[in-house]
C-alpha cells in the first residue's frame, strides 16, 4: 500500500492539534460565560453614549472586577463630547437617561450560582455619584421563580425605560416603577 507524503502530513497536522488541544487543557463549553468586553450603551434619544470597559480581573459576572465608564454626548458636528466618567465597577448592562446625567447599573443575570437576597440587583447613579441601590432580595418575594437556564440565573423579564422611568418586571411577576432621577419606587 502506498501512502502520500502529502496524507501523512495532512494526518500528523490535525494529530498535532488534538495533541496540543489536549495538553493546554483547551476545555470548550457551552455554559462557559463569555469574557466582558467594552460595550456602549445609548439613550433613547439617541444624543448620549456610555461606553463601559471592563478591569483586569472582571469574569463576566455581574458586578465583579473593577471597570469604568464614560458618558459623552453626541455633537451637532456629528462627534462626540465627554461629559464625565466612573470608576470601579462594571457592569454587563446600562440604561442611560434621556439626558445624559444618569444611569442605571442592570445586574439582572448571573452567571454560575444563583443569586442570593443580598446580590446586587439595581443601582441607579446621578453622574459618577450613587443614588441608590436594590439588591435582589428588595425586588423578588419567590426565589423559587429564579431558574437556571445554561448555568444562567435571570431575576427580571421585562425592562422599560421611558423618560423619567423605569418599569421592572421580576421572575415573580412584580411590577416595579422607578424614578430614574432618584432612584425612588413609584407608587404602583
């Protein structure tokens, strides 16, 4: 039997794939969460832009690692002006005000293990300034609701942001509305 030159090399090329695969410990998974990458959030306007970019150390789960963000506005030239920045978090989703002057960390999926009470769920920011926060046990009564979905955790199943608000709907079916200027609930 005659074999090519060209067969055997064609072989040991995908043998020596297999081989370094296997001794990197390539391990490939589907529930494997995927790195954080810089994102940009808009408004609904359309006038302002916060760029976010994740620090050294951030997994991919929600509010872990450090980070920073960048708010600017959109120019009549067609460019763009900054108008100020955080520092020390990251977060994989942002709702950015019509104005430009607030915004909303979203930590409403988690990867891995599910989430407790005491997770972070909302945090709502004038600029780089806190206003207030919501953990995840102030907005879901039925933790039973939460399901792991490919090692994923989601407490929320609908967002809407309009103007001045922002309407929550949880795993549980709860209805929340919030003042995006202040942080505050709504009287439903």
């Amino acid at each position: 039997m005659k074999i090519s030159f060209n067969a055997i090399m064609c072989t040991l090329g995908w043998l020596r794939y297999l081989i370094l695969f296997v001794v990197l410990g390539g391990e490939v998974r589907s529930d494997m969460p995927p790195m954080p990458h810089a994102k940009a959030f808009t408004s609904s306007n359309g006038q302002f832009i916060f760029m976010v970019v994740p620090g050294e150390g951030t997994t991919g789960g929600s509010g872990d690692g450090v980070g920073r963000g960048t708010m600017y506005a959109v120019t009549s030239e067609g460019g763009i002006r900054e108008l100020w920045k955080t520092d020390g978090w990251f977060s994989p989703r942002i709702a950015v005000s019509w104005n430009g002057q607030y915004i909303v960390r979203i930590e409403d999926e988690y990867i891995g293990n599910a989430p407790r009470s005491d997770s972070p769920a909302l945090s709502f920011y004038r600029g780089n300034s806190l206003l207030k926060s919501y953990y995840i046990g102030d907005l879901v009564h039925n933790f039973s609701k939460i399901k792991n979905k490919l090692g994923r955790y989601a407490w929320v199943t609908h967002i809407d942001i309009r103007d001045v608000t922002m309407e929550v709907v949880t795993c549980d079916d709860k209805i929340y509305n919030f003042d995006f200027r202040t942080g505050d609930l709504f009287r439903n």
